[in-house]
C-alpha cells in the first residue's frame, strides 16, 4: 500500500482551560489550522509497509517556543524517510511534553522526490505566577509541594483538578465544608503570553459532630458503639471538640465497627446506611448510622491444611492459645478456646499473621495462609449459627539469602555496618533478624533516621533473595562548650570544653575529649575506644585522666577527691556465642582526699591520706537488645569482677563483684511491624542489679557503693542523692557522716513500661526498689526502699538526656521527687 502525499495526523485533547467570565471553561480550538485543507485519511499504522523521504519540516502556530526546540523535540527529521509510526510517535512526544494542547502532522508535495512537513502545534498558556486566595485552614505550601505546582510552566489541567481536589479532601479531613472553589487565568501584563493562575477559595464553616447516633442495633448500646469509634461527639471539656474527620469517619465505617462486631462473633456485620444533616447557621452536624448487625456465630471446628514445616498441632496452639494480661504484658492466665464459644474474628486474623510471619522467619518469603470461614446455619430453633474455620496453608518453598549489599554510605566503613547484621549469607531468609539487622543499623547513630526501607530483591528460580540496607549519613562528632558558676569553698566561674567524635575515620573508633578549668577546677579526660582492632572482632579502650571532682551537680558535705591515672582494656567475642564478650582491663589511678574541716575527721571518708589504686578487672556480657538506649526486645547479662591491690600493688586488698541482668519484650505497637514503618513500640522491661565488695576496701571509699538519685552511685529515683544508707533514709548532710552513706553491698529491682515513640524519645512508667548494705552477708532483697514514677529520655546533638518525676514511699515524708540526668544508660 502506498502512503498518501496528504498526510494527516491529528492528536487533540478534548478538555482545554480557558477563561471564560473569570471561571474554568472547556472548549474546541482549531485556529490554528483553519487555512490548511482537510488532507486524506491516514493509512493505519498496521498497513504501512514503507515510508516517504521529508524534504522540509516546518512549524506553524507557535509563538513562545522555537521551531528547532519543536522539531528536536518530536524527533522526525529533514532528508529521512519516515513512516506513519514516525508520525504517531512524533505527535505523542510533542504532546507528552506538556507545552501544547493540540498537535496535527501535514504533508504536501510528491512522495517520490520528497514532501513537506508541516507540524501545526497549539500552545498551552504560560503560567507565569500561581496563587491561593481564602485559604485559612490548611496550608498553601502543602499544596504546592504535594503535587509540585510551579510557576514559569505550562497549564496542566489535570494538575489543576489535582489541586482542586486536594484541597476539597484537607478541608474535609480537617473539618471544614467547601462553599466553592473557582480557578481563575488573568493574563500578566509584564510577560506577553504569561497568564496568572489563581485559586479562589471559599471556606465554610468548621464542621463540629453534636451528636452520633445508631438505627438498627439491638446488641450494643449507641453509647458502646460510640465509644468502639474514633470519631466522636464534642463534648464540655477541650480534647473532646467533636471536629469532623472524613477519613476517620470512613475508617470507623468500613473498619472500626467491624472489628468491634467481629471480636463478639457478629461476622455478617455491615454498615447500611449513614447520613449527615448540618446545620447551616450553627455548622454542626447529627450523624445517624444505619448497621444490620446479622447473627452471633459460635466456633465450631478447626482444622489446618497444607502445612508440612509446622506441626498442625504447633498451628493450632496458636489460634486456640488466649492471652489474658494487664496491659498487655506477657504474663496472666492462658485460655483455650474452646468448640462453642463466641466466635471472635479479629483473633483469627491477628493469629493468621502470626503464622504467617512463623514462616516468613523460616524463609518461606511466599508462604500465604488462608483463613476459610464455612458458616453453618442452625437447624434448631434458638441455638446459634457456627462457623467451621479452616486454615489453608500455602507453603512454596524456602529462600536463601545470596548477596547482602550496603548503599549510602560515603564515610562510615562498610565492615561498621555490616558487624550490626544478623542475617548472612547462606542463611535461610528471617523476617526478624531482618528487623533487627535494619533497627541495629539504626542505632549506631551515624545515618540520618528512619533509614530507608531495606530492599529484597527476590530470585524465584534460584530460590534466593538478595538484601540491599540504605543509608545517608550525617554529622557525628560535635564539640560542648559552657561555663559554670561556683565552686569548692567559694564562688568562681569556670569554663570546660569538649570534643566527642563516635565515628572517628568512619570506622565506627570513639574519641573522648573534655578540658575544664578555672576557679577551683581544672580536670582533664581523654579516651579513645576502638571496637575493630585492625579489622578484628577484637575491641580496645585506652583512657587518660585527672578529676578534681567537686561533685557537679552533687556532693558530700565534708569534702572532695582529686583521681589521676589510665586505663587500657581488651575485649574478644566468646567462641561459638554471637552475643557474648569477654573483657580483661587494668587501671592505675592515685586518690588524693581533702576534708572540708581537717581538724574535725570524725566519720569522713576525707580524712586519709592519699591512696594508689591498681586495679585488674574481669568481665563478660551478653547483649542482644535491639536499642543500645531505647531497647524494646532482647536482653542483657553482665558480671565484672575486680582485684584491687593485693598481689597487683598499691594500697589495699579487695575483690569487687557487680552484675547486672535486663529483659526487655514488646507488648504492642501503633502504626505496623515491617522495617521502615517506624511504628511507635509499647516495651516492658525488667532490670536487676547487684554488686558486693569482699576485703579491705577502706582506702577507696568512693569505690564502694553508695544509693539515691541518678547522677552518681547506684540509680535509686525518687530519693535524693546519697540519701539510702546501710542505717537507712537520711536525707543528704543530714544525721550521719559519710562513712556511713557508703556500703559494700547493694541491690536494685527496675520494672519498666516505655512507650519508645521513635529512636530519639521514649517515655516510661517505672517502679523501682533498691537498698544498701555494710556487708554482703546482711543482704535481703526483702527490704528496699521503693519508688514509682514517670520518665521521659530524648537524645540530643549533645547526647541522652532524661528527666524524672518519682515518689518515694518510704523517705520520712513519702513525696515526689525530680531528677535530671544527662547521658543516662540505664
């Protein structure tokens, strides 16, 4: 078939703005071609077996654009031959542009020695300036941002009832009806061609709920059913306002009651109906909802099919197991359910995603289960319909994770990251140790949070997955500056400065740096830590240091200490125990003590002279918290145990045993469970510290134990530094020297429920308990003074900081009692 010498293609988009009375207007343009005779049919694409050669290709209609930026753009060109296809492709990359509303391709002269193109182009307007006028409730940035409206662009209609439909949609969610929106194109005088576009908006009334009510429910009151919703009536008090939510309320309708009926059985449970009537003076609505509840089904039988890698026994624990706690903490009374009882949906559903991720731990990444539920009428009248419930079990096969790859970072050393991981390859595929590998990357604190989701990368015929962690970093080291006001007998100002750097070379070394000096004052620290010796599971600590310690924030009342010396410490992986370390240090320091009043050293720990300390220690941990500050899984098990003196020189003779046990378990979440989603995570946890000292520990005082507060010593809130003794509560300064407020054993009981909003705030209830004793003989963890109260920790540029609120019970006058700490680790 031959091609036709009157070429023509015509690619017209029906819908154009135009303006029309200062409102959007649709129309027909076809100036541009006016003057151009109707051409013959084009041949279709599928018929054109050859092409004609272009002499010339010429551009009409335009007027802000080129004819070369045209012509490039729709890539035909000049002394080529070209087909219908061509064609097709050129109208659709001229159009696709966003520069013009209509395009159309002619054609004249003889195809054998070569025609003219003519590509007739209708430009879209130039909108030069876009504004939003009688918005007040929501913000014109959002808009802009969201569906990126920029100016200096051709009109895109589709972007325009884009906009118009958002803002309709934030109005409604935040409560206001729209009493219209007209969008309006007024030329600009300075940019011929250059339109204005403006958005004129006309807001209605807050819209307030007075009143919710039920048609058609016999089995729950409207009041039980208002209280399942999230949507409510405004009421007296200023948390409860009553504000209209459209995406709430359409959640409460096709989720929320569904859910609240499917826990008590009614499965055939549906919204029939909801209608609004508002007021248009006082702009309150009354909102009445239609349900057929249907009947209470009761369990019948269970079964599971499909399965192979778990037990049907071990799968229908899980259904028929029935937590009952406080809470939701993991401990109270398990029920079974039974054949007969209330069917209750939401647990089948919430033990189908269990199994479900029991398998995807295993590597079954396609694993699907079914729940089928089979109603079964009842045959007698009175009895109650019951369901049959079966869980269909699709296994597939497991995946094995192939390659592990680390994205983003340009700093930190790829072995840093990947010591954080506890998926390898070769390992079956774990959604968990997924889970963990992307919050433990997270909490290195060297990546800008939430990381971004890990990517998996499936291979279903090899049956592998490959891993792909990202991360962007950010700026770790900072630099602490101050000055401070006061010091030991007498007022001076003095000064510090401080360097801490977590990341140094990005090979994840701690450097530690502090200098303060002034009136009174003048101490130095500096450490350094490395937790890859030379590329090793092997990890090293060295620190040098001279404290004048006139208790910051604290202190006995009869005196002060002046420490100076190093230390060094060597830690390796236990073999075979991914978790555990051991570590072997040793530290030379000498005491120097100075008494408040030398001439009255009755019962001071000042009043000796200065004292060599050479200490070797022993210590071995197990940690598998998934937060080093916010943990909410996993737990952690430490025991050091220190010689002092004796065989090792120096003064004194003395063992000093601590240990330390912590467990942590989430009990709940909002917002999901899958990386990335960064849910806020309920945690319960319980802590157990303990410590004694056997010999002569009299020469170092300050390194026997002493309770109250947080800032030094044992960590006891609600009660002031200092102020638990082996002779009881004394208040601090108060009744006893300080000889008497040191021990040389103590125990402390932590129970903690947090509420870890992300990695940088957590808020926690807590009850604690704790004592002191003179001899780890007298110890009796049935007498510990007790404190409960609220907490909350934010980590700063500067580090950790947490505030506590804590009522002691048994100091003289039980009250509450407020603490500050900074860089807190427990």
């Amino acid at each position: 078939m031959q091609f036709n010498s009157n070429i023509f293609l015509r690619a017209r988009q029906l819908l154009m703005l135009a303006t029309l009375g200062g409102a959007l207007a649709w129309t027909d343009v076809s100036e541009v071609t006016a003057q151009i005779p109707t051409p013959a049919p084009l041949p279709r694409a599928g018929e054109v077996t050859g092409g004609v050669p272009v002499d010339t290709i010429l551009v009409r209609g335009n007027e802000r654009m080129d004819d070369a930026v045209i012509v490039v753009t729709s890539g035909l060109r000049a002394r080529q031959t070209v087909t219908a296809v061509d064609i097709q492709d050129a109208i659709r990359r001229l159009m696709a542009s966003g520069n013009f509303e209509n395009v159309e391709v002619f054609s004249s002269g003889d195809p054998a020695t070569g025609v003219t193109l003519a590509i007739a182009v209708e430009e879209r307007p130039l909108i030069a300036e876009v504004e939003f006028e009688g918005l007040e409730h929501i913000s014109e940035s959002t808009v802009r941002d969201t569906l990126g409206i920029q100016p200096q662009r051709p009109l895109d209609p589709n972007l325009v009832l884009d906009a118009q439909t958002m803002i309709r949609d934030l109005l409604a969610n935040a409560g206001i009806q729209l009493a219209g929106i007209d969008t309006v194109l007024t030329p600009v005088p300075e940019t011929e061609g250059a339109f204005r576009l403006t958005f004129d908006v006309q807001e209605g009334q807050r819209l307030n709920i007075a009143q919710i009510e039920f048609t058609g429910n016999e089995t729950f009151s409207d009041e039980e059913l208002r209280a399942a919703m999230e949507t409510q009536e405004e009421g007296f008090f200023w948390f409860k306002a009553g504000k209209f939510d459209r995406a709430t309320f359409q959640r409460d309708l096709l989720e929320t009651l569904p859910t609240f009926y499917g826990e008590h059985g009614y499965i055939d449970f549906a919204v029939a109906s909801d209608t609004m009537v508002i007021d248009p003076e006082s702009g309150k609505a009354r909102i009445t909802i239609a349900v057929n509840e249907g009947p209470q089904y009761r369990l019948g039988e269970f079964e599971v099919e499909g399965n192979s890698r778990f037990p049907t026994e071990q799968l229908e624990r899980i259904f028929a197991a029935r937590k009952r706690s406080v809470l939701g903490l993991p401990f109270g009374g398990n029920d079974a359910r039974e054949e007969g009882e209330v069917f209750d949906r939401a647990a089948l559903t919430a033990a189908t995603e269990t199994v479900e991720q029991m398998y995807r731990n295993e590597g079954y990444l396609f694993a699907r289960v079914e729940p089928i539920i089979e109603r079964i009428p009842s045959d007698t009248p009175g009895e109650p319909p019951v369901v049959n419930v079966t869980w269909a079990v699709s296994e597939s096969s497991p995946f094995y994770i192939d390659q592990i790859t680390i994205a983003g970072n340009t700093y930190t050393h790829e072995s840093v990251i990947r010591d954080r991981l506890v998926v390898f390859p070769g390992d079956i595929y774990n959604e968990d140790r997924l889970l963990q590998s992307y919050r433990s990357i997270g909490a290195l604190g060297f990546f800008e949070t939430p990381l971004p989701l890990p990517e998996i990368l499936t291979n279903p015929e090899a049956g592998e997955v490959d891993l792909v962690f990202h991360v962007e970093e950010k700026q770790t080291g900072s630099i602490n500056f101050g000055t401070a006001i006061g010091g030991y007998r007498g007022a001076g100002l003095s000064g510090f400065l401080g360097y801490s750097q977590p990341n140094l070379f990005g090979q994840g070394k701690r450097a530690d740096l502090r200098v303060e000096y002034g009136y009174g004052r003048s101490s130095v620290t500096a450490a350094y830590t490395d937790p890859s010796i030379r590329g090793t599971r092997n990890s090293g600590s060295v620190s040098i240091f001279h404290t004048d310690d006139r208790y910051r924030g604290f202190s006995f009342n009869d005196g002060r200490y002046i420490r100076t010396g190093g230390s060094l410490q060597f830690g390796i992986p236990v073999p075979n125990l991914r978790w555990t370390r051991a570590f072997v240090g040793y530290s030379l320091s000498k005491y120097q003590y100075e008494a408040r009043d030398e001439e009255d050293c009755v019962g001071s720990i000042f009043c000796q002279p200065s004292a060599l300390a050479s200490n070797l220690s022993f210590s071995l941990t197990r940690d598998t918290k998934n937060h080093p500050i916010f943990p909410s899984a996993g737990t952690r098990q430490s025991l050091t145990v220190t010689q002092t003196g004796g065989p090792l020189g120096g003064n004194g003779n003395y063992q000093k045993l601590t240990s330390e046990l912590e467990w942590w378990v989430p009990v709940g979440s909002i917002g999901g469970n899958q990386p990335g989603s960064r849910p806020i995570v309920f945690a319960f946890g319980l802590q157990a510290r303990g410590g004694a000292i056997f010999g002569d520990a009299s020469r170092f005082p300050l390194e026997r134990f002493f309770l109250g507060g947080t800032q030094r010593g044992e960590q006891l809130r609600g009660y002031e530094e200092l102020s638990i003794t082996p002779l009881g509560y004394f208040e601090r300064g108060v009744g006893i020297p300080s000889a008497q407020r040191v021990g040389d054993a103590f125990v402390t009981l932590t129970g903690e429920y947090a509420v870890r909003f992300n990695d940088n705030l957590s808020l926690s209830l807590f009850a604690e308990g704790g004592n002191i004793w003179a001899d780890a003989q007298d110890i009796n963890p049935t007498q510990l003074f007790r404190s409960a109260g609220l907490g909350v920790t934010i980590v700063t540029p500067f580090g950790p900081l947490g505030l506590d609120y804590a009522y002691g019970f048994d100091r003289d006058v039980p009250g509450w009692k407020f603490h500050f700490k900074i860089n807190p680790t427990r």
